[in-house]
C-alpha cells in the first residue's frame, strides 16, 4: 500500500468532505467549509496574557505574605519566584516576572503611604506645622517607598530567576 502521507506531505483532506485539498486552503473549494486552524496564532497573545497574570499573581501573594511575621521580609522572593515558575520561560522570564511584580505590588503601597503620611501630617495640630508637616510626612512615605523598594527588586528578582529555574524553559 502507498502511504500518501508520507509520500505527498502538501495534501491534507478536508474536515467535513474528506476530499483532498491543499494544506494551506483555510476553505475546502468541494464543499466550503473552513478547516481548523491549528497554527501558533493564539500562543503568542497567550504568553502575553500569562505574564499579565502572573504578575498580578506574584504581586497578591508578596502583599498577602507581607502581613505575615517573618514570612514577610521575603515576601517579594516568594512573590517573584512563583511568578517566574509560572512563567514557564527560565530564569530570564523568571527575572523578568519578578520584576514586574516589585512594581504591581509598589505602586499601591506607595500610594498608600503617601496619602497615610499626608493624613497624619493633616491630624497633627496645627501649632506642630500644618501643611508643612503633612507634606513632611508624606515624603517620608515616599522614602519609605523607595527604602522597600531596593531589597524589594533585588529579592523578587532573585526569586524570579530561581523559579523560573526551577520550571525550565
Ligand atoms: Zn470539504
């Protein structure tokens, strides 16, 4: 028996007729039904979606871990690692991940600080500076920030780099 597969590898049959059409036809020209498409088309937007979604993951899990004693000092390292494990792209997707969740779980928080150390600057008599403290207090917040946010990088992105490691290419 010929095996035309084999032997003629540009001709597949058509999903609904079974006639034998070109490989690359999207339309079967004997009966127009369109063919499955099975290309790569959809892994590309959804390795996009993944580090989205990987990120939001890694950036809840540093936050939650952050409330728990201890625990909480290397919260950006196990936010950043299992982002980067569930990246699936090595270690540097991993480091890439854990990155980007230093930032997701920064910016909130430092909104939050601020805005904390402008209230509490606005709660202070006024005999303590007023205005004047409020804005002192609020960029303590920020520098408070930008403290957390050095170790903060550093760990999570070793954490990334780990768990990406660790989940291979
Ligand atoms: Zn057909």
């Amino acid at each position: 028996m010929l095996n035309w597969s084999r032997l003629c590898p540009m001709s597949v049959y058509c999903q609904s007729c079974g006639e034998e059409i070109n490989e690359d036809a999207e339309i079967c020209p004997e009966c127009g039904v369109r063919q499955g498409t099975d290309t790569g088309s959809d892994s590309v937007s959804g390795m996009e979606g993944n580090t989205l979604v990987n990120t939001i993951i890694g950036a809840v899990v540093t936050i939650v871990v952050g409330f728990i004693p201890v625990l909480n000092l290397l919260s950006p390292a196990i936010g950043g690692g299992l982002g980067g494990y569930l990246q699936k792209e090595g270690a540097g997707g991993g480091a890439k991940v854990g990155a980007l969740v230093t930032i997701a779980f920064l910016i909130p928080l430092a909104i939050l600080l601020v805005v904390a150390g402008g209230l509490i600057g606005s709660l202070l008599p006024a005999g303590a500076g007023g205005a004047g403290a409020g804005a002192a207090a609020g960029g303590i917040g920020l520098i408070a920030v930008v403290i957390i946010a050095i170790p903060s990088f550093v760990l999570s992105i070793i954490g990334g780099v780990v768990g990406g490691a660790v989940a291979g290419e």
